[in-house]
C-alpha cells in the first residue's frame, strides 16, 4: 500500500489474502498436486522459507520426504523452467553437487513440470545440509572451483529462454517505483535525483556490455543457495538461471573491508581458474551488480506487495522512516560507484 497510491487500490489484508492466487494452495491442493505424480502422502506437510514461490517439505509413505516447488503465477513461461531443470541436470551428468528436479512424466513435453489448479510445479529430493563459512578461506577456494565448473559447463550450454541481465532492466525497477506510488511526496525528487545518477554509472559500467561474455549462470549465487555436507558445497535454487558475465556468480560471496574481500577474491579466482578462466576486467563490474541488486530488490517487494506474505515477512518495508533510510542506503552506492574497482592482490 503505497504513499501515493489510489483508495481503492489499498486493499483490506484480508481481501487482499482472498484475492491472491496462492490462496488455493491450501495442504489438501499441495497433497493432491503431489500425490498426481503417483506418489502418496503421509499427510505431512513443512512450509519452507519462500518468499517468490511457494515451497513445502511434504512426507511420502515409506519413503524420504520430498520438495514441492509452486512457481508463482505468469512469472516463467514453460520452456523457461524446463530450461533452468535442463541445464540443473546436465550439471548433475557433470558430476556437479547440484539438486535437479524428479521426473514427473517422462513423456510430457517438459517432463520434470507438474500443472495443478493452475500451478506448475517441481518436486526435488530433499538435500540437507548447512551453510558455507564465507569466513574459512578453505570454503571460499572450494565455492570458486565448483562455480568454475558449473561456468565451464554453462558456457557450452547458452540459455534461449531465460533472461539475460540487462541494464535497461535496472531502469524499469527505478521507473516502477516513481510510477506506482510507493516513494513518499517528500522524497520523490531525491530519489529522483540519487537513482538517475546511479543509473548514469551503472550505464558507464555495463555488466551486459560486448566485452564481456556472457553464460548460463546460477544467477543468485548467495551463501543461502549453497548447502555445505560431505566437505563440499552443494549447490541449490537454480530459480534465477540468467545469462550474464560471470562474475555476477561470484561477487556475493565476498563481505567486509576493502583488505578482506580481496583476500577472499583471490581464494575464490584461485579455485574458479581450476577449471575456468576468468576475465579479471570482470571486476570492475561488481559495484554496478550490487547497485542493480539494490534497485532490484525494492521494485520486487513492492511488486509483490499484494501478495499476503510480503507484508507479513517485511512488514518495515513501505514505511517513511524505510524511504528515508533508502534514500541513504542509494548515496553509499554511488560514494561506491565512484570509487576505484576492487583489485586482485598481488602475491
């Protein structure tokens, strides 16, 4: 419910709840979605942490629980999802620690997409395990190499229907908020102002630009997509597979002061260059990425700002003292922007 926004489009929450396709996936539509694929239920049923799908942990008679994955409605089209779960398993032929989906219908068109009510859907064995250590130099080294690999890979398997990262896409999530009247009176010319500016560097800096390839990459590659067991990473929620250069897989693993992330850069670009080589310009493009990031991420909550859970699960997100703090959080990523591009240590 945005500052500026019209009456009647500040929907009562619990309209707002009726009206959102994911009400029907109530446990009795998850089970029959499940049990539609010859499996049976046990009746349990574990709602996981999602946010853009909706994802349960559901119990199969005598035998392992499985993952059920609901992709939002008129998010991906068909052949995009079954090219994300192409892709997971021609990793797994690899012997990539990734987690494809299970076949549904091996004849179907797109044999690892379910349809129920109106969902599609995948089901996952469920992979346990715990997050990686972005402090331990030993896991960094590892992430890089097994990120190497699924880089080699995806270089020889070029994406035709998912998206690739776009600047003109970091434009529409600035303009989305402006037009749809999320940003306080107040501050509608300073968000203005800072977001153009950041615009205009990013634009000097393009992620997408000729000099830079671009490949099949896991596309959100954040230590929450990473499960650590048998020593090794594993690597999960191939949801966001984009075409793009490859340091936008590598860029969120380094945290802290400028010293540290160039130690753990040159553990990460030691293990990557194991199996791939990397294009060190690349680096330039970090601050860009994380400034996309940023603009993406507000533009997505206020997207999905309809849809009950979010204002459930942010509920400081919309307010004035948010704007306000966001406003700030846009002139540290220009002070950034403006600065020299993080450098590989020398040894």
């Amino acid at each position: 419910m945005g500052f500026n926004r019209k009456p009647e489009d500040n929907k009562e929450p619990a309209k707002q709840a009726l009206s959102h396709p994911y009400t029907r996936l109530t446990p009795d539509c998850v089970i029959a979605a499940v049990e539609s694929t010859g499996r049976f239920s046990d009746a349990r049923i574990l709602a996981l942490n999602s946010y853009e799908n909706r994802v349960y942990q559901v119990g199969i008679e005598d035998e392992s629980p499985v993952i059920v994955k609901f992709y939002r409605p008129n998010r991906w089209t068909p052949e995009q999802i079954d090219e994300e779960h192409r892709f997971t398993r021609l990793l797994l032929e690899h012997e990539l620690p990734v987690v494809p989906p299970l076949e549904i219908e091996a004849s179907a068109a797109f044999p690892t997409i379910g349809i129920h009510d109106g969902f599609m859907f995948s089901i996952y064995p469920r992979q346990g395990g715990r997050a990686p250590e972005l402090d331990d130099l030993d896991h960094l080294h590892q992430l890089g190499l097994f990120i190497g690999r699924i880089h080699a890979v995806g270089a020889g398997f070029p994406f035709r229907y998912r998206q690739r990262l776009s600047v003109e896409q970091a434009a529409t999530n600035v303009s989305y908020l402006q037009e749809a009247g999320f940003i306080p009176h107040d501050l509608q010319a300073a968000y203005q102002a800072i977001s153009s500016e950041i615009l205009e560097a990013i634009e000097e800096r393009r992620p997408d630009a000729p000099q830079f390839k671009q490949i099949s990459l896991h596309g959100d590659c954040h230590k929450g997509n990473v499960l650590w067991r048998d020593d090794k990473p594993h690597f999960v929620d191939f949801d966001d597979a984009i075409s793009g250069p490859a340091i936008q897989d590598l860029w969120m693993l380094l945290s802290g002061d400028m010293p540290a992330q160039q130690r753990q850069l040159l553990e990460i670009i030691e293990g990557y260059e194991t199996f791939q080589e990397f294009n060190q310009r690349e680096l330039d493009l970090i601050e860009p990425l994380r400034a996309m990031r940023v603009l993406y991420f507000n533009a997505w909550l206020a997207r999905r700002w309809d849809d009950p859970a979010f204002p459930m699960a942010f509920p400081w997100f919309n307010t004035e003292r948010y704007w306000s703090d966001y406003i700030l959080e846009l002139k540290e990523l220009l002070s950034q922007l403006q600065l020299p591009p993080i450098a590989m240590p020398k040894i």
